[in-house]
C-alpha cells in the first residue's frame, strides 16, 4: 500500500514536535529532484525557518583512514551524554558518482545511531555538486527545526566538498593521523588554511608519542599558513576517539571558539557570508547548468573545445561563436 | 592628426617582423573594450596562432617589497644577454580597481626596459577579472608571435590574480623574503602549492644568513605540503637580485623543470588544460556577466539578498523567484 503523502502543516508540525519519522521524510522530501517535491520542500523550509539557526554547525575531514566515524561516534555520544541533540550529516562526492554512500553509515557508528539524543543521516546521493549542496544546507535546517542544537557535517578531504562544507559550517576540524608529511600530500591543496583545528587522532598506545611529534609538526606548519577564522590561531591537538581520551578538550576548544568569534562579531558575519555565497553559488549552478545543457552547446562545445585545445583556433573567437549560436537558438 | 587605421595584414606583418612600434599598437587592439577592435583583435589573433606557444611562460609572483621588480631587472637582463628575447607582462588586480598601474613599471626596470631584446608591457587597466585574463594571455600569444621567447608575468601575491597566473604559466615562481612566518600570513591561502619554486630575495650582506635560515625553513614547510606540478619537486632557492647573486642557478631549475615536465608529458597537458580551463572561465564569466547586468536582475537581486541574508527567505526559493522573473522578462 503506498504511504499516503502528508500535506505541508503536518511537515511542519512533526519537524518541531521533533518527530524522527516525519523529520526523515521531511529530508527526503528535500532530496528528491520531482518538481513537485520540490515546491513543497519550498513551503516547508519557509515555515520553518523562523526555527533554525540555532545550532552549532561542525565540519569534519580527514583523509580515508583518519578515524572520522569513530571520532564522530565518540564525539557525538559525549555531547549526548551532556544533554545536547546531535544531528550527523555527511556530503561524499563519492557517492554523486558511484550512487553509494561511505560516509554516515549507521553501521559504523552503532552506539551513536541508537541514542534517543542521536540523528544520523547518510549523505544524499547522486546529482550534481551544487545539488548535493542545497541537500545538505536545507538537511541541516531541518534538522535545527527539529531541536538539533549540534549538527556534525562529515566529509573526506579529497576534492571540493570541503570547500562546499566549510561554507556551511561555523567550525570546521581536520582529522589527522600521525606522519604529517605523508598524509597532507594526499589531501586537497589548501587544507590546512580552511579547518579551524587540526586533530590527529588514534593517540594511544604504542601510537601515543607519534601522535605528541605529528602535533607539534603540524603545529609548526600552522605557524607559516593563513588561519581560516578571523581572530582564531589554528591549532593542533592529539586525541584518541577509541579510548574517548582528549574528546571533552576538544569540545572545550570549539567552546572557546564559539564565545571568541561571537563576540568579535565574526560569527554572525561568516553565518551572513555564507547564505550570500551560497546564493550566488546557486544562481551560478543554474546559470551553467541551464547552458551546458541546451542542445546547441551539447551539439558545438566537443569541436570547438577539441580546437581549442589543438591551438586551432583563439579562445575568445570560439566563445563568441559558441554564445551566438546558442542566443540564436534560444530566440 | 588622428593616427590612420593600420589593416589587419599590417598588423601581422609588424608583429610577425618583430615591429615594437606595432606589437604595442596590437596590444592596445586587443586591450580595447570597443566592439569594432575586439572584431579586428581576433581576427589578428586567429592569423598569427599558428606562430604562437613557442615561449617559456614564467609567472613571479611575492608581496610588495619582496623586490620583484628588481628580481625581473635582474632576470631579464640575465636572460637577455644570454641572447632570449624577454617580454614582461603584468597582473594588477588594484589596477582594476584604482584604474592606475603599479606592475610593470618600466621605471622600476630601466636597464631591463632599455635592452633592444626586452619589451615591457604594464597592466591593462580597468575591466573585469576575466577581461584582464584575457587581455592578458592575448597580449602574451602577440610577445609569442614576435618572437620574445620568454615571457615573465608579474602579479602581487594577494588575491585571485595568482590563481589566474597560474593558469597561464608554465613555472610559477614565489618571491619572497626571510621571516617566512609573517609574510605567509599576508599572503593568499595555499599559495605555496601553487608554485613551483619559492625563491628568497635579498640574500646580501647581513641578510645573507636570515635569507639561508628562511630557505631552510621554507623546504621544511614544502615537505608538508603538495606540489603544485606533478613531478616536480617545488623547493626553497635564494638569491641577491640586487647583487645578481643566484640568478643563474634560478635559470638552471627552470630549464630542469622544462626538461623533467616536457619528457613526462606534464607540460603539454598542462598547456592543453589551460586551453580548456580558459574556454570554460570565459563561458561562465559570460554567463554571469550578461546574467547580473540585467535589469531585472539588478533591480530583484538586491532586496532578495538582503532577505536571505536577514534569513527571512530560503535561499532556494529566492533563486527560483530571481530565475522566473529573469526567464519571464528576456522572453
């Protein structure tokens, strides 16, 4: 029997009365791509913006391997445990290719996803990077509608998503393992100048005094880069999210952070920055969507990309013939 | 008496016979907004492509004080005198904006400026980012089919300008001085992997050992961090441009560059994604520009961003208001 669809105040009602299962729907409505789910996320996200906010958004990277589900179990179970509401999101720009899903995996994090405190959400997959975005941000204002006061965003650092996560996010934490050097070669250029505190986690054990040298290299290395927040010094810290050591200091550091950005006025202006960017960001996916798939550029760009690259003909021309083409088309 | 007109085939003909008089008439063609140049420009460009590529492209980039202009007097005269033809081209992202020109002075280079195989071009003034881009890489395909050799881009270590050199350029080359830590900062994020050799000026006197310390320092940080070439390992150099110090060696790495990136294909496929990068930029920054300077764009745009911003209105919904007006008022 198909489920019978519920209209906008239920929507509404059961995202604030924090109902998982008309939240989960709720997010599934603003994954899906039908256009008439899509007017209806619209209305939903109207009436509930008044609501949300009011969390603290918390970015987490790190390479494949660094640990970020066990970090994010033992990380999310402790703020639970102090009373807060965790929601755990994930953007995989793995997943818009493969149409799989690595990252919030409820499997691997299995005391997490059982506590009553607790909200995972796997990342949506497929569609392109800029629709992934609008999953994600409209994701996580569901979830702040629903009393979500700690949203925990996960992704690997390997390509965009970081950049994409970072703008959204007020905090943003690189997962780091010992053997800097190694490690940072793989990641995305830049890295270490986006995240607002580097952990290398897996500090225990035999590990314990690799993991104190990898702080203090990468400690050093901050000292020559460019912060990622006005009026913030990037740091390193150690923890193992195995044993739960080093995990209560961590919420203390974003603590501080939060209380120095939010009276320096950075916080807001970053939260303000970032909806601006994001709309931009979003008129431009449309922009370029809306024209790479028009039949006469689908039918011109290939040749003229391929004499181009051949030297066969100057940029500018083969712009200027590609835009008379197509406004002679769209006419 | 108002200059008579040159024809295209004059145009080529000079700038194919190596004419100074003509190459900067051609330049100024290329740099002009008016629809009429642009026309003749490309057609100009379309006739000597065939005699273009065949230079060394290098991009220099540093904070203001490192001593660029010293460092390209030095250079160029260097190559100069080692029979190169050197043409200078400047990146001015202020000049944008103030409409005036600090880089590529030729007083600052007036040894340089003076030598029969050197020509010194100072930023185009004015425009969009793109428009400098443009006016930029054509004005270097013009210094190519003139014969200048090697072509040294200068730009302030600043803002969005290095990543647009870096898209033109075969070596990418970051001036700097000693205290590395404080002058990173300064700089623009990740700008170390951009580059593909970070060289300290000013290794004279008593600066001699500081600048040896800095260089120390710098590899120490490159260890950490991805290079900017594949196969290339991007280090640490120092030299006195005042003294002419290191100047050769500098040259030396180059041609090992050259070397290394032509056998392993790296240059080639670096030249050909530059091709293509060009086109797409060129493509979206005409989208964007013809998106935003609409009038119904313009006279919408502000008070939805103010709304969005005030979080007032879901950013989705105010693209899809934005959209349907735009697509509502260019039928």
């Amino acid at each position: 029997v198909k489920r019978k669809e519920r209209s906008i105040s239920e929507y509404v009602e059961g995202v604030l009365a924090s109902d998982r299962t008309i939240l989960a729907q709720a997010i599934t409505l603003v994954e899906s791509n039908a256009e008439r789910h899509m007017a209806m996320a619209q209305q939903l996200l109207q009436q509930l913006l008044p609501h949300t906010g009011n969390s603290l958004r918390i970015g987490i990277t790190g390479v494949p391997g660094a640990g970020k589900s066990t970090f994010i179990e033992a990380f999310g179970t402790f703020l639970c445990e102090r009373g807060h509401r965790v929601a755990v999101l994930a953007v995989d720009p793995s997943s818009s290719l493969t149409g799989g899903s690595i990252l919030g995996d409820k499997t691997r994090m299995e005391q997490l996803a059982r506590h009553p405190r607790a909200f995972i959400r796997p990342s949506p997959s497929g569609g392109t990077l800029g629709g992934v975005h609008r999953k994600t941000r409209e994701t996580m204002l569901l979830c702040e509608a629903a009393g979500y006061d700690v949203i925990l965003i996960e992704t690997v650092g390997v390509g965009q998503s970081e950049g994409m996560v970072r703008g959204m996010v007020d905090f943003f934490l690189l997962l780091a393992l010992t053997g800097a050097g190694d490690e940072l070669q793989g990641m995305k250029k830049g890295i270490m100048e986006l995240v607002d505190a580097i952990v290398i986690n897996k500090a225990d054990g035999d590990n314990k005094k690799r993991a104190e040298l990898a702080k203090a290299e990468y400690n050093q290395i901050l000292h020559y880069l460019r912060h990622a927040t006005k009026g913030w010094k990037t740091k390193a810290y150690t923890c193992s999210a195995l044993l739960g050591e080093g995990i209560a200091e961590i919420w203390d550091v974003i603590q501080q952070f939060m209380e120095v950005t939010k009276k320096s006025g950075v916080f807001m202006e970053r939260r303000r920055m970032q909806m601006k960017d994001w709309l931009y960001a979003m008129i431009k996916d449309y922009l370029e969507t809306s024209f790479f798939a028009h039949p006469i550029v689908k039918q011109t760009l290939p040749s003229l990309e391929r004499e181009v690259m051949d030297g066969k003909q100057p940029v500018t021309m083969a712009v200027q013939q590609l835009i008379e083409q197509y406004e002679r088309g769209a006419r």
